[in-house]
C-alpha cells in the first residue's frame, strides 16, 4: 500500500514539472515572435530530456511534449523516409514507421500548422492513402493556422470531429469552387465549434463575394472574430443573437441593413465581449438596435469621426457593468482637433463605475486632456486598472477627403489649447492617489512650465508599472519632472528604454546625448540611494508647483527669460536635492571623489 502511494505521489509530481515545462497554446500577438518561439522550443528540450530519464517518467514527458505541435513539417519528421530538404517521401512507409506515428498522433491536441505550401503533393497523397477513412489527428483539438489557397483541398485531412478552436486565413486569390469544397469538409465540425476566426483580405475582387465560412451557423459558438469588412444582413444578425453560448464577438462592419425602430430586431442579452470596427454611425446603429446589456467590455477597434464627430450613441448604449472600454477613433481630414470640450468625452463614462480599462487612442488627430478635466473625473472609478488617453499619427499617408451635407463643403473646425492647461504633476499624483490599483497611465501632454517642488513631492511608493506622454514641448528641461515622477512611481516598468535612440541627424556625435541621458540616469539612482530628504513628507501632502513664466507673457521668437527672484526662488527650492536653477545637476565634492 506504501508503494503504491509512493508511485502515485511520483506520477503527480512529473506531472507537475512536465506542466510547467509545457509550452502552451501556440500564440505570438503582441510580443517578439522570435523570442517566442526560442522560448518554446527551450521547453521541448527539456522535456526530451526529461522523457529520457525513465520509463516511468517518459510516458508523462511525451504526452506534455506532443500535446502542442508548433508545425506540421516537424510531425514528417517522425518518418524515416521524410527528407526535409525536398520536403517529399523518397521512400515507402512501412507499418513499424505508421503504427509509431500514429502513437504520437492520438497525443496532439493543438496544432499550428505553420507553412505547408512547400509541402509536396505525395506527402498528401501517402498520407491519404493510410488513413482514408478517418483524421489523420483524431484527437486535435485545436486547429490554428491554418490558410486556405487554391492548393489546400488536401489540408481538409487535418479535420478532425473534437476541434473546437479553429483560426482560418483565406487567401486573396483562391477560386469560390476551392471554398465550397474546403467548406464541405468542414460542415460536421462547424455545428461543435466553440471558437472561431475568419481572417479574409477586402480586397477589391471580394468585396461583392459572400463570406468564404457561414460563421452566423455555427450553433455553439463562444467566440467569434471576422476580420473582413462584412455586409451584415438580418440573417446574420438573428443568427447571431440565437446563440446562446455566443459571449465574445469580434467584427469588422461594412454596411448594416435598415433597423427600423417599430421592427423587433433581436437583442444580445449573453454577449459580454464587443468589438466592432467601422463607420462610427454603423456601430451606434448596431448598438442601439440590439442593445448588448451585459457587456463587461466594449471595443471600437477603428471608428472614423468626421463628418461626425459625436461618441453620443456609443455612450448612451454602455451598460452599467462595464468593465473594459476602448476606442480607437481615425480622423482623415485636415482638422487636428475634433473635441472642443474634453470632459464631453469622459464624463459620460463616470456613469460605468466598475470600468477597470478605459483606452481612447486619437490616430491622425489631437485630443486636448485638461487638467481641470483629470481632476473631475479622478473618483469616477475607484478600481481603474488602466487608463490610456493618447494620441497617434495615422498608419497610412494622409489623404484630404472632402464631405458635402445638402451640397454644401462640410469644413472641420480646428482649434488650438494652451499647453500651461496640461496635466500638472501634482494632478498626477492625485489621479494616481485616487486609484491605487492603477497599472498604467497614458496622457496626450502634460504641463512642462509648472515644475514640481521636489521638497513637496511624496515619496507615494505607487504599484504604477507603466506610464507614458504622447507629446512633450522641446525646448524644455525635464530632470525635475523625472525626478518627481520617479518619486511618485519608483516601481515604473523601464525595460523599454533600453532601446530608445535619440533623433539626431543621424551622425556619431549625435549619440553623445544618449551616453549623458544613460550616465546622467545612474548618477541620480546612486543619489537618491544615498540621499534621505530633509523633510519626510506624508503621502497626503500636496504637490507645490512653481511656475517656469513661459506664458507669463505673449510668445515671442525668442524665450522669455526668468526674473531673478524666480532663479533665485527655484534655487532653493532645488539646493535639498543638489540641482541647479538650470536643470543641471551639482554633486557635492566628496561624493564625486567617492
């Protein structure tokens, strides 16, 4: 009885190593693909190693290793008669090699199945004739990678009855005749799909074409991304609201038939997860018509403003227990600023008090965020996680289009802020205080002429990871912000600045600036190590600004230049911290001879 515990306790503890040496679902958005995959392929060393220490430890190795297949080229390799040069068999496969590989492919569950174009017909065929009448993976569960081109019909062997999770590309140029036949391979799979998605070019030869998969007829669907712009019909949309396990939808909206309101059009009441790119009037149609109530997070990947520029719809159609809120809205006109009154955008979302994520990325315009409007709103979410307002030059050239309304030229209304309304580092500091749980922080600007007294600066000790400006004014020191901000965030996430390269005009001398910046940088963290202040503020203490004068006076070519009272008021307010009236920093002589 001992003995058998004993083994019962060694088969959970490899099962355990082998758990955390498994690589996992194959998947590189939003990271460094090569660093990835250098990744993965390190956890499958070890688990070969690992299968080699025993049989009693092989068996469990071996299933972690064969669960995730990162191509299919490396499942050929089993085969003796594979040469990976010419990616062909250049011989036959006797029973031994096909009853090995068959033992290795009852334990895939993922597959990813890589670029296979050079893969030669034969394979194919001797595949096929092998196992003609079943998957040649019965057990796959996942299916990733998979792109359907003129030559993929042999591709549809791969299907297998338990696959729940299936990520298609559909080529550009692949004939109709190719896709009705792929698409009769997968019919007995489609009605148990769980998890789907479509990535199809709109290019211009199918745009007028039907979608290459029905996705509206896959009765058990949890999640649904399309990636193509899609003509949404009311079948679609009936469709789509009968699935009651539907809880994530992810589209791309190209036109949306007429949802009159005396018509019943139905409603998502399950749907959780919402994301939908398009004209910023097809998303509010959509959202007013099938009124998702349980949303917990909405997603307007791309929404274009102009000739409207009004987030009215899309805030009245929030619901109370959203949690996540994204926008990302494109502006193609000349105008830079769309926003006359910045708390027109936010409060609106004050109402949503469990929001955790708010994002507003502006691309190819501005957006002006005041500080009287970051204090407004600093309580409006007490368990705000992340809070990115920016803004971003377009991803294409830009391109003038003109709008007309009732014949007449629509022309946008440009405007033009002050930058001594930015957001103060003492509004910061609030804004962070207010949220404690607060991960990341992401402003358009902030205020570079009202520099912080760092006397006053609390040593917060906030958990913030990550915080960025979009714009910074040149012209203007900024080591007693970063000295604030480092005082107020000391755990701020830096791996990214290893990579920052200054815009010089390209010369080596340039690259002297980066050498100060970095030494000028660990200089101040062996300060700030050694040096206590003279007054230990506590965490409830305010920030005390005091004024640059750019603005005191009208902007004129040159500078204006500060008053002695202001040298001398900045000097001692900076002396505690050994920085000079200029920004620059003066280190007492026997910590330089130390």
């Amino acid at each position: 009885m001992a003995a058998a515990t004993d083994v019962v306790r060694r088969t959970a503890a490899v099962a355990l190593v082998c758990q955390h040496l498994s690589p996992g679902s194959f998947s590189v958005e939003g990271g460094d693909a090569s660093a990835a995959l250098k990744e993965r392929q390190k956890r499958q060393k070890s688990l070969v190693r690992l299968a080699q220490v025993c049989r009693g430890v092989s068996c469990v190795a071996l299933d972690a290793l064969w669960e995730y297949i990162d191509d299919f080229r490396n499942l050929l390799h089993v085969f003796k008669a594979y040469d990976p040069e010419k990616s062909m068999f250049t011989d036959v496969i006797n029973d031994a090699e096909w009853s090995r590989f068959q033992g290795y492919a009852l334990r895939i569950r993922e597959l990813h199945v890589g670029d296979i174009s050079r893969v030669h017909s034969t394979v194919w065929i001797t595949l096929t004739r092998r196992s003609p009448h079943g998957s040649l993976l019965p057990r796959l569960e996942r299916l990733t990678g998979l792109n359907l081109t003129s030559d993929s019909l042999p591709y549809t062997m791969l299907f297998s009855p338990p696959i729940r999770y299936l990520d298609v590309t559909v080529d550009a140029g692949v004939e109709q005749g190719v896709i009705r036949m792929v698409m009769q391979e997968l019919l007995p799979i489609l009605s148990s799909l769980q998890t789907l998605t479509v990535t199809e070019p709109a290019c211009e030869g199918l745009r007028s074409a039907p979608p290459a998969i029905r996705f509206w007829e896959c009765a058990k669907l949890r999640t649904l991304k399309v990636t193509r712009p899609t003509d949404l019909t009311r079948e679609m949309i009936d469709s789509l609201a009968s699935i009651e396990s539907l809880r994530s939808l992810h589209m791309q909206i190209k036109s949306l038939p007429s949802l009159n309101q005396d018509e019943k059009v139905p409603q998502f009441f399950d749907l959780r997860d919402l994301a939908l790119c398009g004209r910023l009037a097809d998303v509010s149609a959509f959202l007013k018509a099938t009124k998702p109530s349980g949303l917990q997070s909405s997603v307007v990947p791309v929404a274009r403003l102009f000739p409207q520029p009004a987030l009215d719809p899309i805030h009245t159609s929030l619901a109370p227990s959203l949690c996540r809120f994204s926008a990302v809205l494109r502006c193609d006109c000349i105008s830079e600023y769309h926003f006359p009154y910045c708390h027109q955008v936010l409060a609106p979302l004050c109402t949503a008090r469990y929001l955790r994520d708010i994002s507003l990325i502006f691309e190819g315009g501005k957006f002006h965020l005041s500080d009287a409007t970051l204090v407004d709103v600093q309580d409006a979410w007490p368990e705000l996680t992340a809070f990115t307002i920016a803004t971003r030059p377009p991803v294409a050239a830009r391109v003038t289009p003109r709008y007309y309304h009732a014949g007449r030229l629509l022309v946008p209304v440009e405007l033009h802020y002050s930058a001594s309304d930015d957001p103060t580092v003492k509004t910061l500091a609030a804004f962070a205080r207010a949220h404690p749980h607060l991960e990341r922080l992401t402003v358009p600007s902030i205020d570079l002429d009202a520099v912080p007294d760092l006397d006053t600066v609390p040593a917060l000790g906030h958990k913030l990871r990550h915080f960025s400006v979009c714009t910074l004014a040149p012209g203007v020191p900024l080591f007693d912000h970063a000295l604030a901000l480092d005082r107020l965030f000391p755990e701020l996430d830096l791996g990214a600045a290893r990579n920052c390269v200054g815009h010089g005009s390209g010369k080596p001398e340039d690259r002297n600036g980066e050498l100060q910046l970095l030494l000028l940088a660990l200089q101040t963290g062996r300060l700030r190590a050694r040096r206590t202040s003279a007054v230990d503020q506590e965490s409830t203490s305010e920030v005390r600004l005091i004024l640059r004068g750019r603005y005191l006076e009208p902007r004129g070519p040159s500078r204006p230049q500060a008053t002695r009272e202001q040298r001398s008021q900045k000097t001692a307010a900076s002396s505690a911290y050994g920085v000079g009236a200029g920004g620059s920093c003066t280190v007492p002589k026997q910590e330089r001879v130390a």
